[in-house]
C-alpha cells in the first residue's frame, strides 16, 4: 500500500490536479495499478447543484456520482474509470458524521473534529485498498469509539465495481482541494499528517506544489513565497518529500538551486514545472526530469520500464498538425468557455490525433436569432450543439440545426443537441410547428421530447436526475454503429428528458434514424440523419469517456466528415 498526497499553496488553481494526474499516468505507464482521490473543503455534498459558471462543469462516473471536473482529468490521464470513492467534500464527510452521531455509533461520546472527523478522511483514503490489513489506529483503540462500527475501511455506499477492480490496486494518490491555508482544509491537513505517523515515510509521500510569481518590473521570478509554503507546511507537522514549481516564465538552475538551498530539499526533488504549448506535455517533462526515479527511491517501489511512447506520440501529433478546421459551438453562455471544458478537449484530442488544427469558435444562440444566421455559420465546417438546462437561447440552437441538416454541414448534439436535432425536424420536416420540449413548453401538444415517466413528482435536485452508466443498442446499419464498431456500448447520462415514444413511429418513416436505445427498447439514446453525410446526437455524455489516448469515436467521427466537407 502507497499512497502520494498532492498539495498546494499560494494560491488555488495552478495545476495541482495536473501534476497529480501527471504522476498517476507516468506510474501507470510502468504497470503500476492506480487510484485517485480528491478532497475539496468546500460545504457543498457534491458539486452536481454548483453553478458551472462558478465552479466548471460537472463530471459523472460510472456508478452516479457527480463530482468535480479534476476526476475527469484523472481519468483521461490514468486511462482508468474511477468511482465515487474519488470524490469527497467537507459536505459529504461531516453528513457521515452526523449521520453516524444521530445513530448512536459514537455511543454518546464528544464528536471532535481532530480524531473522528480526520480519522473519517483516512477511512476514505484507505478504503480503495480493500485487501490491505491497516494496522490498528490509535483513536479506534483508545476506547472512545465502537470498534465494531468504525473498523470498515470499506465506504458504506462503494459500489460493486470498486471493490472488483481496487482491491489490488498498488498506488492511490490522493489530492487535497484549495491550498494548505485554506481555513477549512485544516482538517485534510491534519488527517493525512496522521496518515504518514501511521504508516511511515516508504508508505506515504507528499507532493507539494508552488507557484512562483512573475515581477514584470524587475523581470524576475521570485522564491520567497515558496520558500514560506514549505514552512507552513512543516509548521503542520508535514515535511513535503517533492516540490514542484509552477511558472508562467522559464525557470532557471538557478532558482531551483536557490529554492533547494532555503527550503532544505536536495536539488533533484525540486522539479521544475513551467507553463508549457499542452497540458499533454506535463507528464512527459515530469518524466524527463526524473519526477518517476524519486518516487521509486522514496516508496521503495519495484523498478520496472516506463513506456511514455503514446504520449511522445500525441504531443508530436500537437507540434506538428497542419490542417485547419473551424467548428460552431452553438450554445447560451459565452461567458466562461471553461464550463464545456471536458467537451472542448475531448474533441480537441479526437483532431490532434488527425494531425488538424481546429479553431474551436462559440456562438450565442441568442444571436442566431436576431442575425442573419447564414452570414454566421457558413464560415464553420462543422456544428456541435452541447448539453445545458432550461430555455433560454433554445431557439437560437433550433436553427442551428436546421441550418446543418439544409446544408448537410456535419453536425453533433450531446444531450441537449439531441433533443434539439428532435424538436427541428418535428417542426420543418414533420410539419408540427409548435413542437418543443416539455422542459420548454409543459402544456404543449407536441412535446417530442418529455420528462421521464420516473422523473415526475420529484423537485429534489441532488442525485434525482437519470445518472451514470446505461447500456446501449445500436442498430448495426447506422453510422453509430460504424463509428463504434461493436453493437452493445456504455455511456454516462446527466438528464431528466427523453425522447418521447408517442412519436418515434412517425420519426423513423422520414428517415429520422433511432439507431441507439437502452437494451429493452424504450428508451432512445442515439438519433441520426439517415440522408444526411453526418448529423448524429446522443443523449448521453461521450465527452466523460474521451481520453488523450483514446479519443471517443464520436468525435473522430465528426472529423473526419468535417475533412471531406
């Protein structure tokens, strides 16, 4: 059992979850079974009700938990599905121990912060490792707590799937949200303090991740903030083991010397980590710099060969693409770009891998509706339409589509642009010119698209929406079977709406294509275009399933259709 903690200080933001995700690929190259973990302070239960626009989109793992968009970064970088033991909040934790309090586990006993609280946050680091044998923790054998009820390194709700595939896993590495100073991550500090007591200094290694400001007046990077995280770090009883240092500018020797000198770290275990092209180029100048031999010395982990070569392969696939293609993302706030973040880079990969260029552009739906729609669109060689909620802007996105299906320009909806590609044909092509949705129009007549007979009556907003992975059927003559190449597939859901049955009959007889539906045939999960060169949406999120070195077939099919346009 190993376990590497990722921390940061001087500010929030500067890569802590990429220099995690770096350090779990490059060891995951070399065979190691991998896990990852994050631990954010804030008092949300999860992110699933936080605005995108506040805190990026949601991310959704394959057994229903929504969680924050770093487990999706993990994921793509480990090329491993996680699960919802990677998530935990402040929220989450102290409703475990309410709920434990309020069933008399503590049996009446003072519920403090520093021994039950972290002692909670060291179950949930230690859970993935299902076969290990822990050695006996000092709080459960103190006598204050029922060691019949709080000896299950397990989590009470993991799933099935966690327990098949991490019971042997070898490294878990485990991020810790915000900065060491943050007020509410007190808690996480002290509880993977103990954590190391416990186990020792081969067991448990902690990462610590600087920024390194840039003075523009003076023309130089300066230490001292790094030199005083380190500081406070050790001040909280933890001595960090790696430094890496984040830099908008190059970093010379001499500042890695200089860092070494104050901080009391030898020179090779403070990594340089400057602002680079890719983030896809993080992992393999970590491995450059030799971030893989210090963790092997330090854990007293097996010497085996790294194999970084897809890596290599990807990051060359970056440097030297020449073709160029502009796409529309069609979609109501333009505000933050960040907030499609996952859906962005994973079609960014799916062209990377095709040696193309894209200028990825988005346009305000709203726009669509006051401007000459033409004058705006046909400077693109394809149209995505992504997932959101409510309507504003739906009208802009409606035309939208019909522009791509009149003049067969490739098009892909996620979700929302699923629904959206329904609606349009029902009004142009079907002839119901009040066709909506009923997330929309609640009393309209023709409502192709409705709330899921399960989802009625319901106004709780946490975990009550259609989540997580569902299985699908293609029809083995549609393009989406081409582009998957197997007939059974596996995507994530985050919807309330579906498709509505009452007129799929009517859809297919004018080659609106279903050629995708959940196992027993009711519900529709892919929609295309029969006479159409590419025009297919899903109801789900392929963008959770995309990975740096396995780009989701949707989206290289969109690319290819967009080069032969």
């Amino acid at each position: 059992m190993k376990i590497i903690c990722v921390t940061g200080w001087v500010l929030s933001g500067i890569g802590k979850w990429i220099t995690g995700a770096s350090i779990g690929a490059i060891l995951k190259s070399a065979g190691y079974r991998i896990f990852m973990q994050k631990f954010d302070g804030y008092l949300n239960i999860d992110p699933g009700t936080m605005n995108p626009i506040e805190h990026w989109e949601v991310f959704v793992t394959d057994d229903w938990a929504e969680t924050d968009l770093d487990i999706w970064h993990y994921e793509r970088y480990i090329d491993t599905s996680l699960t919802s033991d990677s998530s935990r909040t402040t929220g989450k934790i102290y409703q475990e121990i309410f709920d434990k309090e309020r069933r008399w586990e503590f049996l009446g006993h003072t519920v403090q912060v520093v021994s039950h609280v972290a002692h909670l946050v060291q179950e949930k680091i230690l859970a993935p490792f299902a076969s290990f044998s822990h050695p006996a923790c000092p709080v459960l054998n103190c006598g204050e707590l029922d060691s019949g009820s709080l000896t299950q390194w397990d989590c009470e709700s993991s799933p099935q799937w966690r327990n098949d595939n991490w019971e042997n896993i070898d490294i878990s590495l485990v991020e810790i949200g915000g900065t060491v100073w943050d007020m509410e991550n007190e808690y996480l500090i002290e509880a993977v303090r103990q954590l190391r007591h416990r186990f020792g200094d081969d067991s448990v290694l902690f990462v610590h991740l600087v920024y390194l400001p840039y003075l523009w007046a003076s023309g130089e990077l300066k230490t001292k903030p790094a030199q005083n995280s380190v500081r406070d770090l050790r001040a909280r009883g933890i001595e960090p083991d790696i430094l890496v240092v984040r830099a908008d500018q190059p970093i010379d020797r001499h500042l890695i010397k200089k860092i070494s000198l104050m901080t009391w770290l030898p020179e090779e275990c403070v990594i340089p980590s400057p602002t680079v092209k890719s983030i896809y180029q993080v992992p393999v100048n970590y491995h450059w710099y030799g971030l893989w031999s210090l963790i092997i010395h330090k854990l007293w982990l097996e010497q085996r060969a790294f194999d970084l070569s897809m890596r290599n392969s990807l990051v060359h696939h970056i440097d030297t693409a020449d073709k160029v293609l502009k796409i529309a993302m069609v979609w109501k706030y333009t505000a933050l770009e960040d907030a499609y973040y996952s859906l962005n880079e994973g079609l960014k990969v799916a062209w990377y891998w095709q040696w193309a260029k894209v200028k990825l552009e988005f346009v305000d739906s709203e726009r669509l509706e006051r401007q000459n729609i033409s004058e705006i669109l046909s400077p693109y060689d394809g149209i995505v339409i992504p997932w959101w909620f409510w309507n504003r802007g739906i009208e802009g996105m409606i035309l939208a589509a019909q522009y791509a299906r009149e003049h067969s320009i490739p098009y892909l909806g996620i979700c929302l642009g699923s629904q959206i590609m329904a609606i349009e044909f029902a009004r142009n092509v079907l002839g119901y010119s009040d066709a909506d949705s009923e997330e929309f129009s609640h009393d309209g007549v023709h409502n192709v698209v409705h709330l899921m007979e399960s989802q009625k009556g319901i106004y709780k907003k946490w975990w009550t929406m259609r989540l997580g992975s569902y299985k699908c059927k293609l029809d083995p003559s549609s393009l989406a079977f081409q582009l998957y190449a197997r007939e059974f597939i596996s995507e994530r859901h985050r919807h309330r709406y579906e498709f509505n049955n009452d007129f799929r009959q009517e859809f297919e007889k004018n080659w609106f294509h279903i050629s995708g539906t959940s196992l027993d045939g009711e519900l529709v999960e892919v929609v295309e275009i029969a006479e159409h060169p590419f025009m297919i949406a899903t109801q789900a999120h392929p963008e959770f399933k995309s990975r740096p070195l396995s780009p989701h077939p949707l989206f290289v099919g969109l690319i290819k259709a967009m080069m032969k346009t």
